[in-house]
C-alpha cells in the first residue's frame, strides 16, 4: 500500500492558454494520457494525501462529461481568470484543509517527477517554502507549509502577481540535477520542441 503524506497539491489549470491555442490540460504527454493526466497521476502514485485541480469554466464542463479526472480529485472552479494564477493558488488552498504542506503545480510544467518531489519534501519546512532551482533558476512546483497557506488565505489582494507574495515570505532553496523544474510548454513551438509533434 502506498503512503499517503501529510501534503496536499493545488494543480493550477485556469489559464485560457492564449499562446497555445487549446487547453494546456489536455495536450497529449503520451500515447496514453495528457499533461493534466499525468501530474494527477504522479502526484496520486507519491502519496499525495490531497488533490485540487483548479479550472476555468470551460474546463469544468468539459472534465464533467469525459472520465479524463478521477474521483479523488477535487475540481475547484475559478470564474473570475482575469485575476490572474494568484487567484487561483488561493481558491485552491481555500478548499484544503488539515494539509500540513501543499504542491503548488502549473499544468505547463508536465516533466516534475518522483526525484523533484522527494528532494522538495525532504527539505520541506515549518518556516520557509521550498523552491525547486537549477543554476540559479528558481522553477516549479514550490512547497508550502502550513504558515504559507494561511498567509495567502488571508491575503487581502486577489489580483497581484503570485510572485510578489512568494518574495514576502522566507524561501528555502533546493537544487536540482537536471531542468525538469524550469521547463514550461506555452506555446505550440515549445511543444513541438518537446514532444516532437
């Protein structure tokens, strides 16, 4: 049986994906599942003990009429995207509760793996978030602890650059081997650069 962790993941998935030209979620990572599949599926299989994916409302009813989202997943609505990714790290840490740390995961970032998770919870922290880097570049997903949560919870603003908020708070760096962390696919060229499609 696997082991469930004290850690919870906020999938971020609201975006309209302008530069693609369709839902980042549900381009082909493989032969079997999509990018939204597959990190739902790594972050199952490590144990994480909580699962939200936050969406737009064309995902939502798109996810509700296809069996592409297991049950263990909560979907959390954001109708407000113009708000920006802060918005959506906050809907989704609202619909968590008890977690101790959470994952805070980009859909566009389909290459994290086992090591990534493991080196960023072995490290994780009571005071400071866990930023992933590769020479000098921070990437993605970056670990919160409990203190961290609350903070963005609580934060009055909705629409501010995640980034600023993240710069208020103490930042644990870790480095990693390779630059799975940094690689974002928003564009049909990265995609192509990629995946070779």
């Amino acid at each position: 049986m696997k082991k469930i962790h004290d850690v919870a993941v906020v999938i971020l998935s609201a975006g309209l994906s302008t530069r693609m030209h369709s839902s980042k979620a549900f381009l082909p990572f493989d032969a079997h599942s999509t990018f939204i599949g597959k990190i739902i599926e790594l972050y199952f299989l490590w144990g994480c003990g909580k699962i939200v994916a936050v969406v737009n409302k064309e995902m939502d009813d798109i996810i509700r009429k296809s069996d592409s989202i297991p049950q263990v997943v909560s979907i959390v609505v954001n109708e407000h995207i113009d708000y920006g990714r802060f918005y959506s790290v906050k809907l989704g840490l609202t619909a968590l509760n008890g977690s101790e740390f959470c994952f805070i995961q980009n859909v566009d970032n389909p290459f994290i793996d086992n090591n990534i998770l493991n080196a960023l919870y072995e490290n994780r922290s009571p005071e400071a978030f866990v930023l992933p880097v590769f020479q000098k570049n921070g990437g993605h997903p970056v670990l919160l602890n409990r203190k961290n949560m609350e903070y963005i919870r609580n934060y009055p603003l909705n629409n501010v650059p995640l980034k600023v908020v993240l710069n208020a708070m103490e930042c644990k760096k870790v480095e990693m081997h390779n630059a799975k962390a940094l690689i974002n696919i928003n564009s049909p060229e990265e995609y192509k650069r990629f995946f070779n499609k």
